[in-house]
C-alpha cells in the first residue's frame, strides 16, 4: 500500500425511504495510467472486500474497434493499480453491457445484460477468493 496515498472514504447514506447504502469515494487521481482498461460504457464496477473494484465487460474500446467485452479488471484500491484477471476457470460470461452486479463476501454475482445479438436472463458466481478465481 502506497502509504502516500489517502484511503478510499467510506460514508453511510439513507434514503428518504430508509434503505442505506454505503458509498466509497476513492481518489481517482492517484490511479496509475498503466494498466487501465479500455474505454467503456454499460459495464459494472463492483466492490468485493475491502479493498477490491471489479470492472467486468461492457461496451468499448478504442477508435473503430469498439464492440462488445467480456473482460475482467480489478482495481486494488490500497495501491490505486488496475490488473487484467485474464485467468480463470469455469464458464466465464459471455460478452455484455447493460448487466447488473453486486456483492457478497468475496463473491462477484453478474446477472442479466445483453450484447448485440442476445440478451441474457442468466447468472453467474465469481469466487475472487480462490486463486484463480472461479466462475
């Protein structure tokens, strides 16, 4: 952990109907230009543990080669440094944007999304705390 780095930020927030919500603000400044992933949109950023942001799929890239992903990121937000999952096993998803992702314990759950020739009424289950992690 760079130890000039500030610490993500953790606040409570509760809605006017009495749901909260815990809300991370992270200094994005201090992220390093190497390793981060391709432009996108429709994709899901979703916090597992601590201290980890998983970025997976969407629609991007960079100048005409943009299309669908199915790629999976993690940001360690101690060190502020972007680092491609590339391997894991199982069936991953397959390429998505407009899916929904949450959190529990260590596991990432993706559901639902499409891409441009389907659209997905699925789920899938990554385990990060296993090496490597498991769909």
């Amino acid at each position: 952990m760079d130890p000039k780095a500030p610490p993500a930020k953790k606040k409570k927030k509760t809605s006017a109907s009495g749901s909260a919500a815990e809300v991370y603000h992270l200094p994005l400044q201090e992220v390093t230009r190497r390793d981060v992933p391709a432009p996108r949109g429709g994709h899901s950023a979703t916090m597992v543990g601590p201290s980890h942001v998983y970025l997976f799929g969407g629609y991007g890239g960079y100048g005409y080669r943009r299309g669908d992903m199915d790629d999976l990121h993690k940001l360690d937000t101690g060190t502020m440094r972007w680092q491609e999952v590339g391997v894991t096993k199982g069936t991953p998803p397959e390429k998505r944007s407009g899916h929904q992702a949450s959190a529990v314990q260590l596991k990432l759950i993706l559901c639902g999304g499409k891409n441009s020739t389907t659209e997905f009424n699925d789920l899938h289950v990554l385990d990060t705390s296993l090496d490597p992690p498991v769909w």
